[in-house]
C-alpha cells in the first residue's frame, strides 16, 4: 500500500505514545512528522528536525533529512518498520514524499563486569542489551575486515535481530551453511533471549547438555572467532551464542588462558574432578550403606552404623530428601534479593542441616558429603552444566538404591553413550576423545603453554590451521 497520511494514522490508533506534528519551514512549507515518543531520543527529535524548522529553507531542510539513500520510503509496511525501530517520518508536503530519520532512543545500562563468569585478572567488561555496543566490543578486540556480521530478523511479534559473526578464510564454510540453514528455517513469533534462538538451532533438543555454550564476555567471543568457530548475538539480551562447542568446552574458564599454565591445568583438572564427584558422591554413600556396605573399612563401618542407627528412613530417601531441600535453598537464594539471599543460604543450610541429624531424618555422615557434593557442583563454570548434573545425579540415586555400584555403571554407560551420540552444528560432541584428535589433548584436560598451542583444534576444521604468522596474512 502507498504511503499516506491516513494511513499512517490508522497504524498508530490507540497508541498513546504516537504524535503526529504539523509544522512549517521557514518559508511557509508544510511538513508533518510522525513518530512514537517512547522509541526516539527526543532531544535528537529538536536538535536535528524541529529546530531547525524555524530557521531554514524548505529545500535546505528536505536535503539534509535526504541524505542516507535509503531513507525515502514508498511502501507502507516499510513505514511501519522503520516507524517501530525509532525513526521520525517526515512529510514532504511540496513534493508529497516521505522520508524516516532514525532517531533511536539510546536507552542502555553502561558496560559492566560480567556476574556469572568472574574472573580475578583479565578484561572486565560484559555485554549488554545493545546489539551494536556488543558488536563494538568483539571488533575492538579483533579489527579484521574478515570479521563478517550477517543479519536475520526473528520472531513475527518480536522482531528480534540475530547477528552472525564469523571470521571469513578461517571459519570452515560448512559451519557458516548449516548456521544460516538453521536460522532461515526458524518460524516462531517470540524471541526474547538468547537460549531461545539456540533451542531451535540445537541438534538434539531434549538432551540434558547444551550444544551452544551462553556467555556474557566479548574476550571468550573473541577467541572463540579466533579458533574458528561462530557466535550469535541477540538483541535485547547480553548473553551470546558459540558454537560448535564440545563437552570440554564448558569446563573451561577464560581464566585457563592468564594464570600460568601448570596452575591453570591444575584448576582445569580439580573441575573435571569435581564436576565427577557431585554427581556420584551421594549415589555412592547409598549404594555403599545399602548393597555393599562390606567394602567399607572397619572404622569407618562403625562411623556409619552409628550415624544411622535411629534413622527411621532408607539411605535412598534419607538421601532424596536431603537432596530436594538442598536444591529448594540453593534455588530460594537465587530469587531472594542479594542480602538476604546470602543470609538464608548460610542461615538455612546450618539450622535445617543441624535440625534434620538431631530430629533423626538423617546422617551426619549424609550432612558432611551433601556439603561436599553441593561445592563440588560450583566449581563448573557453565551454569547450564551445573543444572544439567542435577538431573545426573537424581538418576544415579536411584540406580544406586535399586543396583548398587553396577547401576551407577549402567548409568554411566547411558550417560557417555548418550554425548558420544551428541552434535553441535552437526560436530562431534565429545571431540577430540571420540573421534581422536591427539594434537589437541594440549588444550583438553590441562592447558599447556601458549607458546606450543600452535595450532587450532583440528576437530573444529579450520580453513588456516597455525596459531602463527600465515604466509597469508587475514586481514
């Protein structure tokens, strides 16, 4: 439909914060502007366009407003755009043309430091809710004319921008298709954060583990482009997309890469340790009290047999439940309001654990190993997997209670099965274990010295393969 005047005002009927302003130029011309007052920055709106109205010429004001080649617009459904995306259209009453000045409210909080990816030493800045503030931060960081950004809108309520980044000569173009694959074949009428992109870009939806690792830091987006893999901004939220990522991916801190590097690999290794230990700790005390108690030594046979002399419950649900209160104080704390969500955390966990061993609902021995368990679990840096080892962990209590020590195989057995099974933009999940690539166990289980990571991950296909100085240089 043809743009017109009446037909602008039915698009803004019953928008209370739509203004339609009739003014003249200097000469006497008549110009309308059209705008809604909540999406533009109104001191724009009187420093650019009603201001200068008084003092110029009509022809002066209608060249400057000209100026960007797309701004003339001739079709209604363009008006409505650039009308919702915080421009002022403007009537031409000599020529009868209409034309769109963004003039975007610039409303956004200040770079802050990331919350759930702190760090000691390193860069302290995070993303934010700005689409092209968070573009600046990664090409800042890496000032390539091969940084390539390519644009999709998402969502027919939302109209979410959803930004590709890729490195161009670098980047393996079978990531770049099945990316853009992906994202074309996405129809969904709301997107409002970053996770609900990647549920419809995942290759496996119900799998308990990410296949997009979430980050809120420009200096891990930036290394990851490094290495060669892609990242996807959302509008409207500060966390970004990865990927393709593997399992050992998310174990990993952008700490490993300032600490030394035996240091980093010790801490690396106590990850992977205790990522094991939260899962299995609590199986193992029940399969131990329950289906093999004489593999326990002696002194510590009686320790237990003390502990649970009065319990009127199973080791099964004494531990169930201990488990379930845990959670709903870790998850209360999480929605509390930061002071007091510290003291019901501290508070919380001494009185009811000190009140369940005296009212005998359990064990100090099941006390001492569910605080264990419970730091164990904070050590991963992702906080998808953290979540993600719960549900692990329910799972083998129960094969534990009903199998003892050969249902926490069983269980892990499924569980590894079932990530070697795993894809990210159609990658191998548990690379480079399964399949093998030995060059990159240098960056897997320890993070050895810069100075021999001289190549990138084989697994992630790289189109340039050395971390050195290419006789070709990507510019």
């Amino acid at each position: 439909m043809s743009v017109t005047l009446d037909a602008l005002k039915q698009l803004v009927v019953n928008m209370n914060d739509a203004e339609i302003i009739e003014r003249q130029t200097g000469q006497g011309h008549p110009v309308t502007l059209l705008f809604i007052r909540t999406l533009i920055d109104q001191e724009r709106l009187n420093e650019a366009v009603i201001g200068p109205l008084n003092g110029r010429s009509h022809d002066t004001i209608i060249g400057s407003l000209a100026a960007p080649h797309d701004a003339k617009i001739t079709a209604l459904n363009e008006a409505r755009k650039h009308l919702l995306q915080g421009s002022v259209l403007i009537h031409d009453g000599i020529r009868d043309e209409w034309w769109a000045v963004p003039l975007p409210n610039p409303l956004a909080r200040s770079i802050e430091t990331s919350e759930t990816e702190t760090i000691i030493f390193g860069p302290k800045d995070s993303f934010s809710e700005q689409l092209e503030q968070n573009i600046t931060l990664i090409r800042r960081r890496l000032p390539l004319a091969a940084l390539k950004t390519e644009t999709y809108t998402l969502g027919s309520l939302s109209q979410t921008t959803v930004v590709l980044m890729y490195i161009d000569g670098l980047t393996n173009p079978e990531f770049i298709s099945i990316a853009r694959n992906k994202i074309t074949a996405i129809d969904f009428d709301l997107f409002l954060d970053s996770s609900h992109v990647a549920a419809f870009m995942e290759d496996q939806n119900h799998s308990l583990f990410p296949q997009f690792m979430q980050t809120d830091r420009p200096d891990s987006c930036a290394y990851s482009l490094g290495l060669g893999k892609l990242v996807l901004l959302v509008n409207n939220t500060p966390f970004a997309l990865i990927a393709p990522i593997t399992l050992f991916h998310l174990f990993q801190s952008p700490e490993d890469y300032i600490n030394r590097w035996l240091v980093a690999s010790v801490l690396r290794c106590l990850r992977y340790f205790s990522f094991f230990l939260s899962i299995t700790l609590i199986p193992m005390y029940v399969a131990l009290t329950t289906h093999h108690y004489q593999m326990l030594p002696l002194q510590i046979l009686f320790v237990v047999l003390e502990s649970r002399s009065k319990l009127p419950l199973t080791p099964f649900w004494e531990a169930f439940l201990m488990l379930v209160t845990l959670e709903i104080l870790k998850e209360a704390s999480l929605r509390m309001p930061t002071k007091t969500s510290q003291t019901l955390g501290v508070i919380g966990g001494i009185v009811i654990g000190q009140a369940a061993v005296q009212a005998g609902f359990a064990s100090q021995v099941l006390i001492v190993l569910m605080g264990i368990s419970a730091v164990a679990s904070f050590l991963v840096p992702n906080y998808l997997v953290t979540k993600s080892s719960l549900i692990i962990q329910f799972l083998f209590l129960a094969l534990a209670s009903l199998l003892g020590i050969p249902g926490m195989v069983l269980g892990s057995t499924a569980v590894l099965a079932h990530l070697n099974g795993l894809t990210s933009l159609k990658q191998p999940y548990l690379a480079p274990i399964s399949p093998f690539y030995w060059k990159e166990w240098m960056d897997l289980f320890i993070r050895g010295p810069l100075r021999f990571m001289n190549f990138r991950p084989e697994s992630l296909k790289p189109l340039y393969k050395w971390r050195k100085q290419p006789k070709e240089k990507i510019t």
